[in-house]
C-alpha cells in the first residue's frame, strides 16, 4: 500500500509547486498569487523503487467566509486520509496567526506531522527556520520547492517513516486505463459542472461555491461503480476568448480542453435557464472535432415554468440539428434529479465509441446499404464500394475501399453515415469515414500503335469525313 502524503498550509506557501516535483509532472496549476488551488489533487511519485501518492490541497485561509470555508473542509479532509501531513509555512514572510491556527488543528490528528519550511533560498535556513520551532514541531526541515534544494532529503526523511513499504517491482503488472472509463464534464462557468461531479460520486469531493470560475483546475477522481472503474474529471468553465484576460485562466482553459482530449466521453452541461448559447455551440465543435462520444446534460431544469421548458426543447432541437444523434438529458444536479440515468447513457455511448465489428460483418452492412440505394451516377461513371473494415475507435472509423470514391457527393456520404449509425446501433458518439481508392493500373501508360493499327486509324477516320 502506497503512503498518502498530504500538502497542508496558508494559500501561496508553495504546496502546488512542491505537488509537482515530488510527481514530476506539471499537473498542478502554478502561479504567484494566494488561493489558485482549490480542490484535492492527486498525484504519484516515485522515490527509488517506493512509490508514494501526494496531495495537493488549497490553502487554509485566516476567513470563514466565501469560498474559503469549503477550501478549508477540502484540506482538512485531505489531512484526515492521509498517513503523512507536510505542513508548509512560508520562510520569508515568517509565523503567521494562519500557521498558528493551522498547526493547533493538526496536532489534534493523530498522524506524524512534518513542519516544512519553504522559500529558503537566497536567505539564512537557520535564521528563517528559527521562529517556527514555536509552532511546536521538532521535525523541521528547509526547502526550496522551486528549485529543488532540499526536496529528496525531506522526501527520504518522509519514507522512512515506513519501514515496511515493499518496493515496486518494474516486472509486475501496473495499473493501467483499459477498461476504465474516463469521463469528462465540460461546460460554461457556473453551469454547475463541480456540482454535477459531486452528486455522481455522492461526496462533496470537489469545492462548489455560487461564482464563476469557482474551479480553475482539472480534477480527475477514480472510482468504482456497481464494480465498474471510472474517472470523472472537473474542468475548469470555458468561456468565449474575447473574455478571458487573465493568464491563469487561459491555463485553466487548456487544462479543460487538454481533459477532453483525454477522456472518452464528454457530459457537456448546459444552463436550463439561459438555453444553448453560442458559446455552447463552440464547445460542442470543439468536441465534435476530437471524435469523443457526447452527450448534453441540461442543468437546472427544476423550478422552470412549462412554457420555458418547451422554448428550451425546441431551440436546442433547432440548434442541434447538425447532429441529431447527441443524446439529451435534462436534469438538476443539487437534487439529483435525472442524474442517475447518465451512468446508462455514458455506458451506452462508451460502447458505441469502441464497438468491434469484423472485416465480413462490415462489408456485408455496406453491401446492403448500397443495395437499397446505390452511389449516384458521376458522368459515364459510377462509384463502386468493394469491401469495408473498422479503422479505428473512440470515434468509430469505418474505413471503405473502392473505384473513384472521390467522386461520391457529400450527401451520398451522410447517407451512408446515417446507415452506418442505424445499422450498428451506435448511439452517443460520431462516427468518421474513410474512402479509398485503388490505383488504376494503366494510369500513365500510353498505348503505341503499330504500323497496321496506324493505316487502319487512317482509313477509318476517312470513311468517317465522307
């Protein structure tokens, strides 16, 4: 069992950047402002052949007030599961009350406790070191996360702490993603996406607050259910690019389409009360483009009056006319109506997205398609599909060889898209299509004549003037 190291201390100590070298990676948003994290985050490291799991938390804020109340709950739950708390103070701005009334909740933990002073570089460690031995705290130890300097000594002095801890063994099997299936929720600021994520795991696990822009990162929590992995993954809200102005979040909007291109199906959620709006729209294209399977979740349906609920069904039926095959849900998060239908729908549409179907079964599909209306006619010449086969998954490719397959118009294509999607059942994801053509043998070659053949030409084309 791999050791839980929780990152607990005020806002802008540091934590976010010392998640990221212990994982090394760049997973966790880094900035030089207080409160950027908001929500756990976790991440694997690697010590030698010890593996260790770190978690990134938001700061613990001096206000009760506003959005730091549910940072503070998210850190202390953080605390709490965790077998090693590193409590990071900052080496420069010295003790704070914040980081007296921190440590007064973690000693209460039964847990081992390590006082981590940060931003020592470029100052005397003993010096910056020295006042937070009030704190109570023997186990004090300098860094600089930024840097580097003194982050291997604390993490060694972390892990033996744990005699016991076998060493991972690069020849058995790891854990991988085949069979889970990751879920993405993707939408508009103050849509409701953290809260719709809480009610699907049935935890307050990621950070709601009544203000857009509440998330600012991609949160991804792997679960079980009914037996079943998954991974849902919060995305920070995308909002049109004229609007957006500060540099955080533009990384968060990155972080959010970089999620999407992750996962393989995509809950885009939508505001009830405001309808599908252009930049719903451009979200969608944005989905439709990377081929993952889709569905729309229409949020804050409850306490709508009748008359607006029919405006809403048919502007997005208007508007959704490009792709009727996306599967609608209307729902309310905060009292969970409609949710638990998703999980069939995102199962549904996570089949369709990696359906398997053999080289014959396809061939004979398309065999029947064209019998019940073949490719039109392109002058003296007509298309010929000869045989298909599946080309790839999440999105269904289908790939079909023929003769002069560039010649079929766009609407004979969308045809044999519908046809495809009705014949095979798939619901919830789009589907590409691939033509090629065979090389024509004789293309470049020139006949010559011989003598005979020549005279002959001759004759005839003079019968042909009288």
């Amino acid at each position: 069992m791999k050791p839980v190291i929780a990152l607990v201390g005020r806002p802008n100590v540091g934590k976010s950047t010392l998640f990221n070298r212990l994982t090394r990676t760049r997973d966790a948003l880094v900035a030089d402002f207080p409160g950027l994290t908001r929500d756990r985050k976790y991440g694997d490291g690697r010590l030698g052949d010890y593996p260790y799991t770190v978690v990134d938390t938001g700061g613990i804020g001096e206000s009760e007030d506003g959005i730091d109340a549910p940072m503070t709950s998210q850190s202390l739950l953080a605390a709490g599961e965790a077998d090693v708390i590193l409590f990071m103070v900052d080496g420069r701005a010295g003790l704070t009350a914040a980081d007296e009334q921190i440590a007064s909740e973690l000693r209460k933990l039964p847990k081992p406790t390590y006082l981590v002073v940060n931003k020592t570089d470029g100052v005397d460690a003993d010096a910056a070191m020295a006042e937070f031995y009030a704190l109570g705290l023997t186990d004090v130890m300098p860094i600089a996360a930024a840097h580097g300097r003194g982050v291997r000594s604390m993490i060694e002095t972390v892990m033996e702490g744990f005699p016991d801890l076998q060493p991972l063994d690069d020849d058995q099997p790891q854990e991988d993603d085949e069979g889970r299936i990751r879920i993405a929720v993707l939408g508009r600021p103050n849509v409701g996406k953290s809260t719709l994520v809480n009610r699907m795991l049935g935890e307050d696990r990621v950070v709601v607050f009544d203000h857009a822009g509440t998330t600012r990162d991609a949160i991804e929590v792997p679960f079980e259910r009914d037996g079943k992995p998954y991974t849902l993954i919060d995305t920070a809200g995308v909002r049109r690019r004229g609007k957006v102005f500060e540099m955080v979040e533009k990384f968060s909007v990155i972080k959010a389409l970089q999620a999407m291109e992750a996962a393989q199906v995509v809950v885009l959620v939508i505001d009830a009360r405001e309808g599908i709006t252009d930049q719903d729209l451009h979200l969608l294209g944005y989905i439709l483009d990377s081929g993952r399977a889709l569905m729309i979740a229409v949020n804050k349906w409850d306490g709508l009056e009748a008359d607006h609920k029919e405006r809403v069904r048919a502007e997005m039926g208007r508007r959704l006319e490009f792709a009727p095959w996306v599967k609608i849900k209307f729902i309310s998060a905060l009292h969970g109506t409609g949710v638990g239908d998703l999980w069939a729908m995102v199962e549904k549409a996570w089949d369709s997205a990696f359906i398997r179907v053999s080289s014959n079964e396809m061939t004979r599909i398309m065999e029947a398609i064209c019998a019940g209306h073949p490719p039109p006619r392109n002058g003296r010449f007509r298309a010929k599909l000869r045989y298909a086969h599946l080309g790839g998954n999440n999105p269904p490719t289908i790939v079909l060889h023929g003769n002069r397959t560039d010649s079929l118009p766009a609407s004979y294509k969308r045809y044999l898209e519908n046809r495809f999607r009705e014949m095979l059942k798939l619901e919830g994801t789009p589907i590409r299509l691939e033509f090629k053509s065979g090389d024509n043998p004789y293309e470049g070659r020139k006949n010559v004549l011989t003598e005979r053949q020549v005279q002959r030409r001759k004759r005839m084309i003079k019968r042909m003037k009288k």
